[in-house]
C-alpha cells in the first residue's frame, strides 16, 4: 500500500512519530460520499477506501481511496464528513503530536 510512500514525504520528525503511532493494519471498508455522486459505476455514494490510522479520542481516522476526491487526493481524514490529510496532519500537529 502507500501508506510507506506517504509517511516517507512528512518534513517533520514529531509529526511522523506522533502519526505512526497511529497507524493500524489498512482494512477495506465503503466510505460514504456527500460531495454528489461522480463514480456513477457504483449504486450508491458509498466508495471502497482503506483505513490506515485511528485517533481514538476523537474517532477518527485516516483513510485511503482512489475515488471521491482520488485520485488526485486520495488520503482523507473522517470526521463529520472527508477532509483530506492535510486536515489530518494539521490535527496531529494542533495536538502538539500527542495522539493515541
């Protein structure tokens, strides 16, 4: 998977330790999507995606998908709805690097 790729592009130390702490085995899941319906091939606006890192505190996590914004933005954070990583990164960073 890319997770690998991803991990390798983050600058900042702190950030990647506190990030890899929060990684998990990737498992597939369907993703629901409220941004309209643009891969029609598929019923529903629900997308096959990976979730690769959990933040328990918050139940979050982040998630990988070729659809829905990917592929050009595959990597997403789930909270009320996607915001893709670099959400993610800056709640890793606003935590001060202290995730669980």
């Amino acid at each position: 998977m890319r997770v690998g790729e991803a991990m390798m592009g983050i600058q900042e130390a702190r950030l990647a330790a506190a990030l890899t702490r929060c990684l998990v085995p990737p498992r597939a899941c369907l993703l629901e999507w409220d941004y309209g319906h643009p891969h029609e091939e598929f019923p529903e606006a629900r997308y096959p995606a990976f979730i690769v890192a959990e933040f328990p505190e918050s139940g979050t996590g982040i998630a990988y998908s070729e659809y829905g914004f990917g592929p050009n933005y595959p990597w997403g954070t789930g909270l009320a709805g996607p915001a893709w990583i670099r959400h993610g990164l800056r709640l890793v960073r606003e935590a001060g690097g202290r995730v669980s």
